[in-house]
C-alpha cells in the first residue's frame, strides 16, 4: 500500500473531542504511514496536540471551523445549522475531491444525513447501510445493516448482501465471503415474504459470494457465515442485545471474583487469560462502522471510545480506501439484473 | 394454593421423551403438592417410570396416544396428521375442561396452532405472543413476542403490554410493572409508526402498568424494565443473539482457563463462584414459555431441556393457573377501548 491516502477528520465529534479523537489520529499516524490527515474543528484546540507531535503536524493540515454538531441535535437541526460544523466540512472534502475518506465520532444520525446528501449513493443502490465487525467463535463476522433504515424493501436487503460481501472482501480478503440473511427460523418458508424474495434472489444470482441462505440470532456469533444482513431495526436490537449480554456477564462475573477470599486469589491468577479474553472481545478493536453504499468512504467511531478505537476506526477507512471497496461493489452490480429479480420474484408471489 | 391443579402433560414431546418429561414430572411432584398430572403419550413407555414412584402414580392419570408430533414436521403437517397425538390430547384436555393447563416440550409451531385451534384467544385479544423470562442485571425481565407474530400491528403491541404486564404481575407478584417497547433510539421520534402509535396509546391508557416508552436492546439485562414488548420477528433475534453472545463468552472463558496452569489453578479457586453464575444464569432456570393470550395455560418446554427444566416449566403453568393470569387480562382489557385508541391514532397520523 504505497498509494498517500488522505482521510478528513471530524475533529469535534464524540464524548471527548477534541482531546480523544486528536489522540486517536497519533496512533494511526504511527499505524498508517502512508496516510494523511485534514483536521476539521476549532483550531486554538487543535493546535496545541499538533504542537506536542511534530509526525503529526507534518502529515496535518487544520481546516478551522466555528461550529459543532452535538449529540443531542436531532438530525434535521443539524442539516439545517450544521453547514458550517466540523463534521459537514470534514464530508464535504470527501465530496469535493480533496480527502478519500472521512471519520467522525459524532452523531450517528447528522453523519449518515449529510454523508448520503453530500456525497450521494453509489450508482445502482438505493440505500446506504451501518456495517461493521464482531467477534464471532470462529474469528469475526461482519453484520448490516445496523439502524440506517428501520424498514427495508427485498431490494435493499440484497444490495446490503452485496456491499457486505465486498466489505468483507475488502477488510478480510476472503473471496467468497459466507453470506446469510437473519430469520426466524433456517427453513426455506420461515419470515416475511420479504426474506424469502430475497432469499430467492441471491440463491440464483450470479456473485462472488456463497449464500449460505437464512440464520438465527444465535448463528451470528457462532461464526456459522462471514456477512450476517438484515434490516436496521432488527440488526440494531440485535447489536444492543448483544452488548447487554456482555455487560451483564462481565457483572456478574466481576461481583463473583470479589465474593470470597478464595475467588480474590483465584481471580489474581486467571487474570492474565482473562485479559486476552477481554483483549479479544475488546469493543475498541471492532470500533469504525462503515457507512457502505455512499459514493465515498465514511467511517462512523463510537462516540464514547478512546483513541485506541478511534486509530481502528481510521484504520477500517483506510483499508476501505486502499482497498477500493466501491469499485468493488459497482462491479459486483452489474451482475445483477437487481430490478428485474425483484420484479420476476413478485410476479411470482401473486401469481 | 390450597386449589388442586391438574395439568395435562405432552409426555412424548422434546428430544429424550418421554425419559426427562417424566423425571421433570417427578421433580415437580414434589415441588408442587396441589398438583395432578394427565399424562399423555405411549402407555408401555409412561408406566415404568410411574411403577419406580409410587407418589408420582398416586397423583397421575396416563391417557394412551399413538401418534407423537415430530420436531420436523411442518405446522400443516402437524395440524393434519396429529389429531391423535400426545400434543393434541393433551391441550384438548384443557378445552373440554379436564386440565387446568398444558405443558409440553415439543414442536414449537406445532403447540402454539394446535393451541389456537383448541382453547381460541381470549376474548378481546387478537393474537397470542410467546413470553418469557430472562436474568436481567436487576433481577428478572419478561419479554413477549419470542416469535410466533413475524409481522405485528399497533394494535398487537398494545395487547403483548397487557399480557406481558399480567404475566410479570402472576410470576412476581409487582403491582405496576415497568413496560417498555422495544426500539432503535428512545427519543419519541425514532421507530416505525407502529412503535409510535403503540406508545401513544399505551402512555394514554388507564391500565395497571407503568409505560416506560421506549427502550434499545441493551436495555433488556439492564434491568430498565420489567417487561419488554416487541414484535415476534425482533424478539425471537434478540432472545437467540442474547443466547449466541452467552455461548461466544463462556467458549472463551473455558478455552481461558485451560490455557496455562496458573490459570487451571486459578479456575479451581474460582469454581464455586463460577458455578453460583452459572446457576444465576441457567437457562433451565428460565425454562417454560407461556403462549399468552389463549383461552387456557399453555406452556412450552425447550425440546432439549432435562428434569429440573422441565419442572420450572411446570411450575410457570401452576402460577399462571394459580393466580388466575387470563382473568387479569380480561380485566385489564376492559379498561382498555383499543379499536377506539388504534383508529383515533390513525386518524390522526393520516390528518
């Protein structure tokens, strides 16, 4: 990966910005040599982390802007006030040319609205989807969408079967990535109407990945495929619930290895493992959820990481930049006669 | 409870029947002194384990069935096929007034459109939901629909808040339960208008319940509230994702603690602790499904579950019959003019 890459930064977004996410691009800088950064936000509190790393500041450029887009904002406020924020310049550089990518640790909702005006979609897809990585039994496995669109059409889900395919290929270089749709049940008649066009549709396509067909909830963390896709509302809970699950497995276990002298001492010798454990499921290392389906690379990090995640969250725009996902997913489109499918499978159904 | 409760058993149903069925009666027998058991299923196969235990066979009635429903069998099949099974006998019984309630550990689809066929759905309720009760870090949450509704309509939701809240108030006996609708944000704006609709009504309605609007999916083990109401489709994901996350960290626990022999060491000193997790967490401890809103107690056991899950199964039947759960629903209901409240919100949504 020889090519320079430049990634614009929402220097404000997030919990603790700028302090988090300036720390986060240090490390990526150390990471990613071949990267450089354009860093949007306020510059009097810019500066002084670029005064303090002089690799930084060489591979940095501060674009200064006033305003910022808060958490609470809700996301016509935002489009509406925020033109000249942080996070509507740092996409606007993508749109324009001048950056190939761009993160932020902002609200989740502003960023998607202005990533999918600014930048539009890519041609031949209707939506633009949250993707991202988990650990999974086997390894990892990648899941969409993740809450951009609480309801989706048959054709929205097979373009997210796509666009997961190729995040895959793109972050994992497997070549045909495992792809299963989440249902109720795993027999061919189980679900909405919905699942089972799509189903049909990506059981006779012609791409490069291999339709699994559907999975549980409980498959996604088995590893039993690669692309886990569903719509945003159920791929949302899904995420949360599973977030919840660790949180109270890591309580119990905690108030546990505190109850007794015994468990005290055990706890002090399992710990090192038990630090690979939490290493291993660490929400950081999955930090950095794609945007997949714009015509442009746009990373979302959680906005309560640190700047651990914030360097992973760089880091996933980065291989999708190098690794030129949305040429991948135009050329996996033509393949497919998406229109068609969906029109055919519904004459089918009312027939 | 000084009330003697027969209940009627599907002895043939679940993956070891009718060996853990009967060993789970037998538990239950001793739990539960005010109850009579109707045992249905293959007579020759019934009766060894009531001749090892003579209290047992004091207290039960084995009725002869050929036919046993299959876990492969579709639900048409089943419906078609079984009008002679275990399964099929055992809930008429409840409908002809024989039982009180039915407990079985087979064929999920199966239970739930035999049920339907033979008790009907309580007068008022349009269709019946899965519940279920699960750790939450607080104590215990209830959760309906686990998936017998893919596709739910406002007025669906609205009644699995009743149900659920009559259901936590038979289990645990809390006056106002804390209900919340499952979503992807909590601000009142996020969701399909079916969410919004149903929290419209639920926040204006006189019932017995404390509507808490809405929750994420990591809300459900946080304990936020004491019933948590979504649709069968996001349900029965989050359940299985909730079950899927437990498994990828009790996996990478084990592998942990064989991984050095410091760490053997260590997991020898924590053992007793782990275990009191463990039994914390136990999914036979949360065994027995109640299919809600039927005009009768139905209850489904996991297939793969052993004697003491089948027992708790048995002992959410005898609470449902107990403390009278359908009278409590019908009563709630009649505070409730829910055609009214659903039109009215439409009216207005279309206006």
């Amino acid at each position: 990966m020889s090519k320079v890459i430049t990634l614009s930064i929402d220097a404000m977004g997030g919990d603790s910005a700028p302090g988090i996410v300036m720390n986060g691009v240090a490390e990526a800088c150390i990471r990613y040599p071949e990267v450089r950064y354009m860093l949007f936000g306020r510059e009097q509190q810019i500066q002084p982390y670029l005064d303090q790393d002089r690799k930084l500041k060489e591979i940095s450029e501060v674009r200064h802007t006033d305003d910022v887009v808060t958490g609470d904002q809700n996301i016509s406020q935002a489009i509406r006030q925020g033109r000249n924020s942080s996070m509507w310049k740092a996409i606007e550089a993508v749109k324009d040319g001048e950056a190939h990518g761009v993160v932020s640790a902002g609200n989740t909702g502003a960023l998607m609205a202005m990533a999918k005006l600014n930048m539009r979609t890519l041609p031949g897809i209707d939506r633009p989807a949250i993707c991202s990585v988990f650990p999974s039994q086997i390894g990892e496995v990648a899941m969409l969408d993740l809450g951009a669109n609480a309801q989706c059409t048959v054709r929205n889900l097979v373009e997210f079967a796509v666009m997961g395919a190729c995040f895959t290929r793109a972050m994992s270089g497997l070549d045909h990535p495992k792809v299963g749709l989440l249902n109720i049940g795993t027999e061919d008649l189980k679900g909405t109407h919905l699942l089972r066009d799509a189903a049909a549709i990506l059981r006779e396509s012609d791409l490069d990945l291999d339709f699994h067909g559907f999975i549980e909830g409980d498959d996604i963390m088995a590893g039993t495929v690669d692309v886990v896709v569903t719509d945003g509302f159920t791929g949302n809970v899904s995420l949360k619930t599973a977030e919840g699950t660790a949180k109270l497995y890591t309580q119990f276990l905690k108030s546990a290895f505190k109850s007794s002298i015994l468990a005290r001492l055990g706890y002090l010798l399992i710990k090192p493992v038990l630090m690979q454990v939490m290493t291993r499921t660490d929400p950081r290392r999955y930090n950095g959820a794609l945007f997949v389906g714009l015509n442009g690379v746009a990373v979302k990090s959680h906005g309560g990481t640190d700047a651990l995640g914030f360097a992973n969250a760089v880091g996933v725009a980065v291989d999708m930049v190098a690794r030129d996902l949305n040429s991948s997913i135009g050329e996996q489109l033509t393949h497919l006669n998406l229109d068609g499918a969906v029109e055919t499978r519904q004459a089918a159904r009312t027939a």
